[in-house]
C-alpha cells in the first residue's frame, strides 16, 4: 500500500498542475467549463490526499515498521491514540497532513463560491493550487511518506514522550487548519487584485474565512501554551521561541484584518491597507511554517536545518512578497477609498488605529525573532535576546490595544456627540477606576504598573461589553416584550458578528489579566528535600510527604506526594512524577532507561492544584545518583547472561532469554523499590501564580465568542429588500412618518 | 498489492470522471457569465449596505447615536442602498435579456 | 468632533505623527536589541572571544558520555558543530525533559573562575530531537 500512497501523491500533484492550467486558460479564454473542471481537480486532490493519509495513518496504527517514518516515529508500545496522531510528529507526516488541509479547506471555499466571485475565482483557484503544488512538490520530491525499508526493524523508536499529551496531538492540526485556512482569502485577493474586481464581493467571500483562519490558529496557539505548562516542566506557558512567534504574528495580523475589512464596508475606505494586510496574512502563515520546519533559528521546536526545503520556501515567500507588493502597486488606482476618515473619535479612527498597533505589534516580534540573522549579517555573530526584551515592547503595546478593544465598541461610527461619549463611557470608565482604586490598596499590586493597568483596562474593557449587552437586551425587550435570556439569545442570533465580536473582546481582556497577574505575581522556588521536610512559599508549606516509583518494561517513573497546607489547614494534595523511557541499547537492559546518550527519553508530570484564584505548580527532579552501582550491576549481569545466551543451541535460546528478562523485570521493580524505600533527597521546583485560570478561561471565552460571529447568519435579504422598497415608495414625502412600515422596521432591525 | 492496483485504478477513473463532467455539458458564454459577476457584485454591496442600516438602528437603540445623528446616517445610507437597488435592477435585466435558458 | 481644521491638513498631521511614532518605537527597538542582546557563540568562539563578567549564549551539542550529575549540579560539555572542540559548562537550575547527550541546546553562560563556563539558571533549552536528522559521526 505504500506503493499506493506514492502513486495517489503523484496524481495529487498532476492534479493540482492540471488545475493551475485549467483555471488560467478557462478565465483567459473565456470558457468557463475549464475553470468548472479545475475546480473538480481540488476535489480530487483533496480525496487523493485524504486517501494517502489514511493509508499513512494506518501503517502508524498498525506499527508497520517497512515505513520509514512509522519506525522513527512510532512503536508497539505506543498508546493507540498516539499512534494515531504520530503521523504528524514527523516532518514527512506533518507535510502530507498540510496538503490534505489545504486541499480541503480550498475545496470548501471553491465549492461556497461556485455561483459567486466568477471572475475572481479562476485566479484565486490558481494560486491556491500554486501552493498545492508547491507542498504536494515537496512531499513527492523531497519529503516522501512512503518511504520503506526492505528489512524493517522488529520495534520502532517511538513517540517522544513529551508529545504524549493530549493537545500536543490536536495542536499541529488546528496550526496547519489556521495557516490554510489564511491562505484563502490570500487567494481571493490576489484573484480580486488581478481581475480589477475590487468590490464588496472579495471581502464578503474572505472574512468568514479569515475569521476562521484566525479562530484556528488562536486555539492551536492556546493548545501549545497549555502543553507548554503542564508537560515541558519549566513552569510557563510562553516563552517567545521562534516557532511560538511564528504562529503568533499572523495571528495578529489577522486580527488587524478582521476589523478593518470592516472600514471597508462600511466606509468604503482602506482599500490598500485591507488588500496589504491579508496579503501579508497569508505570507506571514508560509513564513510561520517555514521557521518551523527550517531550523534557521534556535529554539526548542524547529526540526533540523534541511537545505533543499529551505530554498523552496525562501523562494515561495519571495515570489509571494514580491508579487503582492506588485499587484496593489498595479492596481492602486482601484484602490482608492470612497470617503476620507472624518475625526479620529469615531469607530473608524479607533480601528485604524488599533490596526496600526497591531501591525506594530507584529514589527517587534517580527524583528525580535529574526535579530540573531539580523545581526549576523550586520555584525557577523548571531546575536539573540531574551523574554525581558520582547516584554519591553509587546506590553505597552498590548495595553493600547486592550484599551482600544473597550472602546471601540462603544463609540458610533462616522461621527460622535460629546454629550453621548459620555452617557457611553460613564459606566465603563467608573469600573475601570474602580478596579484601579481598589487595587490600589493591596500591597505591592502598584509596584507592577503594567500588570496593575492592565486589570484597571481589562475591567472597562469587560464593562463595556456588559454595557453593550444590556443596552442591546433593554432595546429587544422594549420592541418585542420578551423575557431577557430571549431577548439576549435573540440580539446575538439577530447580531453574530457584532456580539459575537464582543465577546471575544472580553474573553481576550480576561485571559490578559490572567497573563499580567500569573507573570507579575508568580512565586516560585527551588528547594531539595527528603521525605518529611517541608518548604514555604506565598504563605504555603508543602510538605513532601513520600516518594512515589512504578516501573515496567516500557518506563521507569519517580515521584513524589506533597501535602500542601496553609495556615494549618489542609489544601491538597499534588503528585509529581519525573518518567524515563528506554532506548533500544539491547546490551545494557537498566542502564538504558537512564542513558540519554544512546536515545532514552523523559518527561515531567506536573503536579497542578488548579483554582479560580490561584495555580500550585510544582516539578520533580529525583536524585537518581543512589541507584547507579544497582543500574551497573544489573547491566554487568544481564549483559554477561545475554552473550551466554547468545552461545546456547536456538532450541534452548527462547527460554534463556525469558529467564533473562524476567530478571529484567524484577531489577527493575527493584530500582523503584529502592527509590521508595530510601529518604533519599530530591529537588523540587515550585510555583504559586496567580489567575492562570483566568488565561485559559479567557481564551475559550474568546474562542466561543469567534464561533458564534463566524456561524452564518438566517438569510435576511428578501425582509430587507421589502423594507427599503417600501422607503423608496416614500422617497418623494422623505420627511412624512411611514408609519406603515415603522413595526416592521423596527422589529427587522434588532 | 492487487488491492493496491484496484485503490489507483478506482481513484484515477473518479477523479478523471470528476474533472472531465463539466467539459462534456454545455456552458454559458463569457459575456453572461461578466454579467452573472455584475450582478453578483451588487447584490454582496446591497447586502453590506442592509447590515450598515441595521447597525446604525442598533447604535440608536444602544445609545450610541442620537435621533438626529441617526436620522441623517439613516437617510443616507438608505439613498446609498436605493442606488444599488436600481443598479441591481438594471444588471439583473441585462442578465436575464442575454442569458438563453440551460438546456 | 473637530469642525475648524482644514481636513487635508488634519490627514498631514495625523500622518506625520503616525511616522513620528514609528519611527521612535524603530529606534527604541533597534537600540534595545542591539544593547541587551547576547551573542550566540559555537563553543570555538567562545573560547577565543568570552571575557570574565559578559555573558554569552552558548549554541551547540552536548557531547556524548560527557553528562554528570554532582548534587544539584548538571556537569556537561558542548561541542563545536564544525570543529572538534568542546567547553565545559557548571550548570545549576532548570533542566528541561529533552536535555540529553547529543540534543542541540541553548544556554547563558559566564566565564568562570576554573576552566568551566558557568550557566545561567534557568537559560538552558533544548532542541526537540529530530526525527529526520542525517546520521552524522560523532566524537
């Protein structure tokens, strides 16, 4: 079936040439059936692709080690789940995985827009297979799946164990969702830039996926600061890696984009930005993937420097680079703005704004995570620099924004009264001060000034929101008479974009104030203890109350239990474990579990007390020292009776070597015997933060908020067009009440 | 590998099924599919134009916008909206005078 | 809000302050990075260039059967990726899960008073190991 995988590949490939070329004689000849036809040839790439990574998955769920990346990635010990998902731990996998996803979320868009955009969409096809070839290219040529061997290995290396966590499974797909889905409206625009069609249209057909784009990558971003946390054993959720920014900036510029579009259509302004900006999007989403998987930048994530792979991307990247620096230059002309920003206190100017903090934003971490090749071609020496510096710069700058992200929803478009900015804002501002007021009187808030704005910001900004629900429920309640929960459920049906907007507004200022009060309040310590000793911190004593040890064949875990009290009460009790994986070392059958040289692995569980108010965090590193002259004997007597064995007659072998592991086995149990049974002392690291809650609640606030303006709305065009026929009746009387239709039209409009 | 050969043969044949269909039926000719793109055009604008009168009435009852704010938004807005109203009116006839009926 | 100015005028001051900003915040941003960067240094220029008191970011591998534990003291060494040339390095702090004997790592270090650079607590990261690395010598 490998075979199979390869061949399906190649005709994915012909498929997405044949679609290019289709496309492009179709709009140039002016025979719509050809673009028709190519648009078919999505759909089939995207089957040929479902079915070669179906027939990959297959090979890693039934541990068939012939594939080359089932045996570097997988093994029989590996838990169903996870080698369900190992496919895309490798970089061959993870490939193939984005061609699928691309293909899908392309036909999706082609299939949304068959009867719409028909002179945009032909060009739009074309670039979206231009990338199709381009990671279909790469998987054929350079990065083939279904490589075999002819004599596969009895056992594969398996999955790192640091990868055996739930998000860590889910967080590559939702990222390549994210980075595709941004590749659509990349591909509208440059259809729209290329046909002239520079109308509503391209913009209607590209938010909703951009929203979507943006909504994936948001959560993969949380899924990986979530793993993070709970599995690396450092204790934080974000670190400013390269390949964490590499997701994060077209997350931001995405965010950009979103709300200016809607200047766009309201205004009819900033066309050049708009069309700059999802152009950039989509760039930045190859670049994001380009740092990733080329390795041209230290950190922790990046797969190896590959060169071949980084030639195609730096190339892509420049021909899109240049190509759309090329087409608005071109097309300037369309692009300009039906109306001029009148006063920047209006909804327009607090966006553009807003826009212009954001793209800011993205500058920084843009030049921040590229300075160590900035400064190599400046200085000659890779030069990097740390969290404190992109904190320097990404806080004030994020305060503006969350200040910005309150009042924007509060203020009207087009033009603004003094009396109403202040019946509008009295109600926010008074929360916002009072937070800051009442923060002000505990100790030792005010000398973190950022972290204390951004709770002052943070509450107007979920004061506004509040407002906006209320006033918008008290208007439904006063035309329709209904209860408030139908009246709220029926203002956000009636209003997606507007209130689902909203609250991904709030959910982003709360999970801001978890990040500014767990980062500007963390306790945390290092401390070594025996069993029975105890350390305090932030007014806790954790007592480590006993060591904890389990071992088989496949892993070997130390840990501890701790008691955590405060103020003689008991709070909880937390378990941390620090696990070893063997490697495949056959000679030394215990020493291979603690000899990371030859391949052996570990990880951290985390031992999390989670609370509203507060996280207990805390790490073990087990002294291992003691077991060592156990480890070494071991090996010395198991090593000796394998060469022994080796010598035997075959018939007599199998039953040798059964002895022999189960002598394993039982040295095994043994080291964690003695683990248990000895004070022995262990180090431990501890935190206490405060609100991380508030980060994840946040975010899944933010998440739910971007569904619900992403969902389409109920169909409202044949009620609008009565609505407006009717006023056209009256245009001539403009002045007399048409108070025939008043009802309707106030029933229709909230 | 028969299974294998049967998996290549069945996904070729679909897929050339797949992409062949439109080029075997008879399609629309350039200028009424420019139209059908007109018309396409003014009906996303009418939309966007529907969702602006909706909003501006929504930050009248939100307190956002007072009467008389509203009242000139909401007049232009609606002038706006009866412009593209007749431009969708007259691309819609010039659509349905030059399209012949599918076969 | 404001009725009086001329509306060409009040774009030219708008863009001027926008470039003004931008510009400040470039200038603050190149300066900052050059001023608190470290210098990212193979094991090789670490010996020839690093001076008591400065600290650098050591880039490299760690050597193979060269990982000791002495108490809370991780005692390893990080060879150069082109020469044959490895730097002690004292490391107490964070160790994180992946860091084993041939993984790329990342930490701050100090010239220390004896032959061994000192780390930084709680710089030291590691590479995921690669799944797809060619199979290179090692020493």
């Amino acid at each position: 079936m490998a075979a199979a995988g390869r061949v399906l590949l190649i005709l994915a490939l012909m498929s997405s040439v044949y679609g290019l070329g289709a496309s492009l004689y179709g709009v140039r000849a002016g025979r719509g059936e050809w673009v028709d036809s190519a648009r078919r040839a999505m759909y089939a790439l995207t089957g040929m692709a479902a079915i070669a990574f179906l027939i990959l998955d297959v090979a890693f769920i039934t541990s068939d080690f012939s594939y080359n990346v089932v045996a570097s990635g997988s093994s029989t010990t590996t838990p169903f789940f996870y080698r369900a998902a190992a496919i895309w731990s490798t970089q061959q996998g993870s490939l193939l995985l984005w061609v699928m996803l691309l293909g899908f979320w392309s036909s999706l868009a082609l299939f949304l827009t068959r009867r719409r955009v028909r002179e945009i969409v032909p060009y739009a096809q074309s670039v979206l297979f231009g990338m199709a070839i381009f990671f279909t290219g790469l998987n054929v040529f350079f990065a083939n799946p279904f490589d075999t061997s002819p004599v596969p290995p009895p056992e594969g290396a398996g999955l790192d164990p640091l990868l055996r966590h739930t998000t860590m499974m889910v967080h590559p797909p939702m990222l390549y969702s994210g980075y595709t889905l941004l590749l659509v409206p990349f591909a509208f625009c440059v259809g729209a830039l290329v046909s002239g069609r520079l109308g509503a249209e391209w913009i209607a057909v590209t938010r909703r996926f951009a929203l979507a784009g943006w909504l994936c990558l948001g959560i993969g971003l949380l899924l990986g600061a979530r793993w993070s946390y709970t599995e690396l054993g450092w204790g934080g959720y974000w670190a400013w890696d390269p390949v964490e920014n590499a997701a994060l900036m077209p997350w931001l510029v995405c965010t950009a984009f979103i709300h200016s579009i809607m200047i766009q259509e309201k205004r009819g302004m900033l066309k050049v930005w708009n069309a700059s900006l999802v152009l950039l999007t989509g760039t930045m989403a190859i670049v994001g993937d380009f740092l990733v998987r080329s390795g041209i930048l230290s950190s922790i994530h990046a797969f190896v420097s590959d060169p071949t792979l980084n030639v195609s991307f730096v190339a892509l990247i420049t021909v899109m680079v240049v190509g759309s620096i090329w087409l608005v230059t071109w097309r300037r002309d369309r692009l300009t703005s039906d109306h001029k920003l009148d006063s920047l206190i209006s909804r327009e100017g607090v966006f553009l704004i807003q826009n212009l903090v954001l793209v800011a934003l993205t500058a920084v971490i843009f030049w921040l995570t590229f300075f160590p090749l900035i400064s190599e071609a400046i200085t000659g020496t890779q030069t990097s620099v740390g969290p404190p510096v992109f904190a320097h710069f990404v806080v004030p700058l994020a305060l503006v924004v969350v200040v910005l992200s309150g009042v924007g929803p509060i203020i009207a478009w087009r033009r603004v009264t003094l009396a109403k900015v202040r019946r509008t804002f009295a109600f926010p501002v008074a929360v916002g001060l009072a937070t800051l007021v009442a923060l002000a009187l505990v100790p030792g808030v005010t000398q973190h000034v950022f972290a204390y704005l951004t709770f002052g910001f943070g509450a107007f900004v979920v004061a506004t929101v509040a407002q906006e629900f209320f006033r918008g429920t008290q208007a439904r309640r006063a035309m329709t008479g209904e209860s408030p929960p139908a009246a709220v459920v029926a203002l956000v049906q009636r209003n997606r974009r507007r209130y689902g907007g909203y609250i991904v507004h709030a959910g982003v200022a709360v999970a801001l104030i978890g990040v500014a009060a767990s980062t500007s309040f963390q306790h945390q310590r290092y401390a070594t203890l025996k069993p029975g000793q105890s350390v305090h911190l932030d007014g806790y004593t954790v007592r480590y109350v006993r060591p904890t040890a389990s071992a088989t064949p496949q892993k070997i875990s130390f840990g501890a239990e701790l008691a955590v009290t405060k103020n003689g009460r008991r709070v909880t009790m937390l378990h941390t474990s620090y696990g070893l994986y063997p490697s495949l070392d056959p000679m030394h059958q215990i020493g291979r579990f603690l000899n990371t040289s030859d391949g052996a692995q570990t990880e951290s569980r985390v031992g999390l007390d989670s609370g509203a108010l507060r996280d207990l965090w805390i790490v073990i590193s087990p002294n291992l020292g003691p077991l060592q002259k156990l480890v070494s004997t071991g090996d010395v007597k198991i090593g000796r009776a394998l060469l022994a064995a080796q010598k035997l007659p075959a018939t007599q072998q199998a039953s040798e070597l059964n002895t022999i592991y189960q002598l394993r086995d039982i040295l095994i149990n043994e080291l964690a015997h003695q683990f248990v049974a000895h004070p022995w002392a262990s180090t431990f690291l501890l935190e206490v933060s405060p609100l991380v809650m508030w980060l994840w609640v946040g975010a899944i606030i933010a998440a739910l908020g971007g569904l619900i303006a992403l969902w389409p709305a109920p169909r409202r065009s044949q009620r609008g067009t009565r609505l407006v026929r009717r006023r056209r009746v009256a245009v001539p009387a403009v002045d007399a009440p048409d108070t025939a239709s008043e009802p309707v039209r106030e029933r229709e409009l909230v | 590998m028969t299974v294998a050969y049967l998996l290549i043969l069945v996904v070729l044949a679909g897929a050339v099924y797949l992409i062949s269909a439109p080029l075997r039926t008879a399609r629309r000719s350039d200028d009424a599919r420019r139209l059908a793109a007109d018309v396409d055009e003014l009906e996303a604008e009418r939309e966007a134009k529907y969702r602006e009168i909706r909003d501006a009435e929504l930050d009248l009852r939100t307190g956002k916008l007072s009467e008389a704010d509203h009242a000139a938004i909401d007049q232009s807005l609606r002038a706006e909206a009866v412009e593209i109203l007749h431009r969708l009116d007259e691309a819609q006839g010039a659509e349905s005078e030059r399209i012949p009926s599918p076969s | 809000m404001d009725h009086g100015m001329d509306p060409s005028r009040k774009r030219a001051i708008r863009l001027t302050t926008a470039l003004t900003a931008a510009l400040l915040l470039a200038s603050a941003l190149v300066y900052t990075s050059f001023a608190s960067g470290h210098d990212e240094l193979t094991a090789s220029q670490l010996l020839k260039r690093a001076r008591p008191g400065k600290t650098y970011v050591l880039a490299g591998t760690v050597l193979s059967n060269s990982v000791h534990r002495n108490g809370g003291v991780l005692l390893f060494r990080v060879r150069d990726p082109k020469l044959k040339v490895s730097v002690p390095v004292r490391y107490s702090g964070e160790v994180p899960d992946p860091f084993a004997a041939g993984r790329g790592v990342l930490v701050d270090v100090r010239k220390g008073g004896t032959d061994a650079f000192v780390g930084q607590a709680g710089t030291l990261t590691t590479k995921c190991p690669s799944k797809y690395q060619a199979a290179s010598g090692s020493y």
